[in-house]
C-alpha cells in the first residue's frame, strides 16, 4: 500500500471522536485562587512583560496543571521564539489531555514551528478528519509534508484546502510553490493567480505568478504584474531585475500596457444648493505621492465644460479666456511655466493660475477634467487615469521642487461627494454611508491645512482621504453626504480626530497602542460576535486569527474577505533585503520575528527582529506594517510563525486580522451593522463612544 493510500485511509477512521477545538470558553475552575492567578499571568502580558507572564502561567501549570494555563504557556513560548520549549510544554499537558483537540493542535502547530515535521504530521493526520477547521488543519498537515519532501501528499492536502473558502490565497500561494517546484509553469500561475485575486496585496504570489508568465513566454502580462510591484516596492532587486530582463522581450509599449483611462465627453452633474452655514472652500492636491506631497510633473493638460477665465494668482489680472470643452495646457519647461492654448499660443506666468469655469443657467453644474493623474499611489492598484472635478482648478509652479502642483478649490461639501465612493464601497447599506460622509467631513475640518506648505489643504492620497472627483460620484454617495449635510463627530466642542480604517478585524485598537497621541474616545471596541472579550487569554489570538470568528466586519458583500482575515509568507531572504535597505543595517540571516507588545485588542506595537549578526526592533503601527516583508502587511493585528524545510527556516507565515491601522471607525463593521440594522448614529456612537453628533442635543 502506498503512503498516500496509507494516509487516507489513516484520516477517514482516527480520532473521530474528537470534539470542540480552540473557540471554546476558557477552562472553568472550581479554586477562585487558580482563576486569580491566571487572571495576573495574564495582565502581566498585556501590560508587555510576556516573559514574566510566561513564567507565570508555566508556575501554574506544574502547581495546578489547568489547561489555560498550559495553552498561554505554549502560546507565548512560540511568540517569543522558544518552539522547542511550547513542545515541551504541550507534551506535558498532552498526559493530562491526551483527548483533548486543542492540546492536539497546539502541539500540532509547536512541532510545526520547531520543524519536527514527522511528530506534527502523526498529530495533524489525526485532527483533519474534524470539520469546521479542516481547511487550516490540511494546510497545515500540507506544510510539515513539504518540510519532509513529501510533495505529492503536500499537492493532495493543499488541493483539498483550496476548496474550503477562509485560506483560500494561502493554499493556493503553496499549490503554486509545489507546482514550480515541478516545472509545471501553466499550473503554477494558475494557483498564484488565484492567491492574488484572493489578496491583492499578497506581493509574493505576484512576484511568482509573474515569473511564471514569463516562463510561459506571457512577456507582457508578466512585465504588467512586476509593474504592479514596482508601484508598491520601488527598491526590490529581483522585480527590478526581472523588468530589466523583460524590457527587450516585449510586443507592446509600457503605455499600452497601462493605458490611460481617458475621459472623452465631460459628465452632467447637478449643482449642489448649499446653505451659506455649510458653505466653506478647501484646497485639494491632485495627483500627488503616498506621502501627501506633490508629484514631480512638468505638463498639466486640462479641458473646462464651459467658457473658462484663467487669471493669475500673484496679481489676479486674467491671463486668458477659453471657449467650452477645449484643451490647454500648462507646461513647466526649463524652470519658466506657460500656459498654452489649443493654437499653441503661450502665456507666461510666475507663481500659478487659477482656471475659473463660466457658471451656466438652469442646474447643471461646471467641471474641469484633468487629464492623467496618478490614482491610489503607493498601492498595488495604482493607476494614472483622467479625473473630472467640480469647481475651479489652480496650477501652482513650486520652483522649490520643479514641478506644476494641479490643485481643487471646491465646496467642502461637493469635496466630500467625491471622497464618500473613493473611500467606501457604494453598494454598503445607506446607513454606512452615511456614517462615512459624517466622518470624512470631521475629517476635513480637523485637517485642513496640513499640506499648506504645499499650497493646499488635503491631498487626494489614503495620506488624507481618497479622493477622485466627479469621476467617482455616485447617486447613492450623494445622497449620503447630503443627508448628514453639516454633520461632525465632536468631543468638547471641536471635531475628533475621525479616523477609520477598511476594516478593524473583529476589534479596534487604541490610538496610544497605535503609537499615537492618546484620545479619550479611541479606545478599542469590539465587532465580535461570538467572542467576549472579558474572558480574553494570550492564546484565544491564535485562534482568533487563524479561523473567521463571527463579527460584523466578517461582512462580505462588494469587499473581499482577505481584509477580515488575511496571511503572508515572507521569505526570510526577502525580509533580510527589507531589513538592510529600510532599517539600514545588516543582522545577517533572519531567525525569529518576536513580538514584545500587544496590547489586550491582539494588535502588536513592538516587533523584535533576530538575526545572527544582530537585531532591529520596530515601534509603531505603520512602522511594524513596512517592515516585516515587501510592501505592507494589512495590519499590525497578527501572530506570525516559522516554517523550516530541510531544517533550513526558509519563510515566515503571518495570520493576520483587518486592513489598515485598526483605529477608530470600522468601514467594514459599520457595512455589517448597518446590514443588522442600526442607523448611522447608533454605528458611530459605537466607534466613538465618547464624542457626539454636532447636531444631536
């Protein structure tokens, strides 16, 4: 009988009595004073002391031999880079637990870490026959045969993952390792091709799945995925290297490979009736960098709905007038800036225009399209695309910086429609809508300003708000943002610091974890269904984020899963690069990711780095989010394991929760309450317990 037969038939008859795995409640205690001291281990770890906590729980396990006690053990011995001692400690509590799926799994997944692939297979081999967690459990099983060079059980075990739905970029991210492996290119971009649309900010299976184009003789295509990268990670060696190896092979011009999404006719939109209350301009950059800072461009071509008047700004004397729909341009040409006309006549000017649309009669409203204007920068879906605004349009010559600085000037209110189907997905229930446009207004109002120095007020970037005019109106965004017209989120009287991310994960985190300033009403809060925080261990993380508990923002219409929960395999060449390039020093080969702080919401604030030559140690949310692999992790919401092949540590496999920094509004969880029921009010009263509506009594 072959071992693949062997293993079958092992699988369909061991340990199907087997029952409840890791989401149960903790275990309950009769002795008050056992409770109490689990209850101290465990406040020692969220106030980021995790060796003494572990002390502690390790005290509590040989006094009382309490199964918690020996779960948070073995959980922070992994975290803290001890696997051999969590496999010690598990198989002390396997005598006292020899039945017990949990203490199964945790030793299970100790083994794996430790890359004793043999002893964690025999345990997997036994739980995968459980439904409900078979997916991971086969991923897993798949991972210690991969170790082992057991390919061909590794295929069988991934194939059967990849059908479940909650791992779905990571097992086919591993099916497509096993198929390069075998050379079989067609198959293997397949599978990283399926990982990537599962996770499009899965860096890696776009790395592959476009070196598997190339193998496959798909230049183009290939050259299209590595340009994504590239917008994302500008400095990794092996995509420059790849499109330089490319660049001669190619059929079409890079241009036709990412061609331009021009806008042909201008757009019909109403004119917004605004109360003089509510009435107040502001000053959006356009096209500018992840950063908020004003792109380097030497043209800005731009074409008016209506009979336009271009003035200049140092002295306010018109330059110039143009007839409906024409194009000019604004040229920067050996440090001297011109406006030309569409006859080619040329119009000199110092320190900017401003382009000022004829208003019409009746209730159509003027626009300006802007033609070729960078969108999502910093992104994987970046993309340089035509935009149409509302309101008038100032060209800046920054001679500082040598470049045209396109700017908005527009009502805060018609800025906000074109924020709200930017920000937020526009089938989200009305109610979540309008949640947003309260906040992206605070927004607006506590912020402006902070890109003066630049000549205006808000960029257009995720630095800011999302923000692409006309061209991203909706009527369903509209109607959000006039329904709440003049709305705020105040505390004390002034606007909050109205923060949100795409998804929170099942929880926020505090603004101080974060590694802000602390507010009062940006505390975490939970989006849990199904799980009570009160009852919180260090080791509910693991579950936590290796299976989708229920919580309103598991909503999964119009938004991909992957934002809920999502993982990353980072390869420890790959973080070493990272390493030396961002932290600027070489600690030689990587050997463990340690988290030092997280605090009771999961996330982690402090990250050590260990490598043979040394150390780095990551502080802060967005500082942990860049520095951990190529591009960014979703989140600094996960827990992170090793993963050896021929006892080489070869990867690193994050699991982690949400998108983004986990702060304040939830845009997914207020999608998922607003399905439930609630209005926008009760939504962000939730998120911000502690401020109030400007308009409530």
């Amino acid at each position: 009988m072959t071992r693949l037969k062997k293993f079958l038939l092992l699988t369909a008859v061991l340990f199907t009595g087997l029952c409840g795995f890791a989401n149960q409640p903790a275990q309950k205690d009769a002795n008050p004073s056992v409770q109490q001291q689990l209850n101290q281990a465990a406040d020692l770890y969220f106030s980021y002391q995790p060796q003494e906590s572990l002390k502690k729980y390790l005290e509590i396990s040989k006094s009382s031999h309490h199964k918690d006690a020996f779960l948070n053990a073995a959980f922070i011995a992994m975290e803290q880079g001890s696997p051999k001692q969590a496999v010690d400690i598990m198989s002390a509590a396997h005598k006292y637990y020899p039945d017990d799926p949990t203490i199964t799994e945790f030793m299970a997944e100790a083994y794996l870490a430790d890359g004793q692939y043999s002893a964690a297979e025999m345990l997997l081999s036994l739980l995968v026959a459980k439904k409900g967690r078979a997916e991971f459990l086969y991923i897993n099983l798949a991972r210690a045969q991969m170790g082992m060079g057991e390919d061909k059980l590794a295929l069988y075990n991934l194939q059967t993952a990849a059908k479940g739905k909650n791992h779905r970029a990571l097992s086919n991210y591993l099916l497509g390792l096993l198929y390069e492996k075998q050379k079989n290119y067609k198959q293997a971009a397949e599978h990283f091709k399926k990982a990537s649309t599962y996770d499009h900010q899965s860096l890696e299976a776009k790395e592959h799945y476009a070196a598997a184009l190339a193998k496959l003789g798909d230049y183009n295509e290939a050259y299209r995925q590595y340009r994504m990268i590239y917008s994302l990670e500008k400095n990794l060696p092996s995509v420059n290297k790849a499109m330089a190896d490319l660049r001669p092979r190619l059929t079409k011009s890079e241009k036709q490979l990412e061609p331009t999404k021009e806008i042909t006719k201008h757009t019909f939109v109403k004119k917004f009736l605004i109360p003089p209350q509510d009435a107040q301009d502001i000053r959006i950059g356009l096209g500018t960098r992840s950063s908020g800072r004003p792109s380097i461009r030497k043209t800005v071509k731009f074409s008016p709905s209506h009979n336009f008047t271009v003035k200049e700004l140092q002295n306010g004397k018109k330059l110039a007038r143009g007839k409906a729909k024409e194009e000019w341009t604004a040229e920067l040409k050996e440090g001297k800036a011109f406006l030309i006309s569409p006859k080619g006549k040329k119009y000199p000017f110092k320190k900017g225009i401003r382009i000022t649309v004829d208003v019409p009669a009746g209730e159509d409203a003027p626009t300006i399209i802007v033609r070729a204007l960078m969108s999502g920068a910093g992104m994987t879906w970046a993309s340089v695309d035509d935009k149409e605004f509302r309101g008038d349009l100032e060209i800046l010559h920054n001679a500082s910086l040598n470049t045209l600085v396109p700017i908005n000037v527009l009502m805060l209110e018609e800025y906000l429609e074109g924020v709200i189907s930017s920000e937020m997905p526009i089938p989200f229930p009305i109610n979540a809508l309008r949640a947003q446009a309260v906040l992206a207004r605070t927004y607006a109002l506590k912020h402006k300003g902070k890109h003066r120095a630049y000549g205006y007020d808000l960029c257009d970037t995720q630095n800011c708000q999302v923000y692409k005019g006309v061209t991203a109106e909706s009527e369903r965004g509209n109607a959000s943002v006039e329904s709440t017209m003049g709305e705020i989120m105040v505390y004390k009287g002034k606007p909050i610091e109205a923060v949100f991310s795409a998804n929170c994960g099942g929880i926020t985190q505090s603004a101080k974890e974060a590694g802000w300033f602390e507010h009062v009403y940006l505390h975490p809060v939970s989006d849990y269904k199904d799980f009570d925080f009160d009852t919180l261990q260090p080791y509910h993380f693991k579950d936590l984020l290796q299976h989708a508990h229920d919580a309103y923002s598991r909503y999964d219409k119009h938004v991909s899963l992957a934002a809920y929960r999502w993982t990353r395999v980072v390869e420890e060449e790959d973080l070493r690069q990272v390493v030396r390039r961002k932290r600027r020093k070489d600690i030689g080969r990587i050997t463990a990711i340690i988290p030092l702080r997280r605090g009771r919401s999961g996330y982690v604030s402090r990250v050590q780095i260990k490598g043979t030559k040394g150390s780095v140690i990551l502080n802060k949310e967005n500082v942990i989010r860049g520095n951990l692999g190529p591009g960014m992790l979703r989140s600094s919401y996960f827990i992170v394991q090793p993963h050896y092949e021929n006892k080489k540590l070869k990867n690193f496999i994050f699991y982690g929760g949400g998108w983004g920094h986990g702060v304040g509004f939830c845009q997914t969880g207020a999608a998922g309450r607003a399905e439930a029921g609630q209005d926008y009010k009760s939504i962000l009263y939730h998120y911000f317990p502690k401020a109030k509506l400007n308009k409530d009594k």
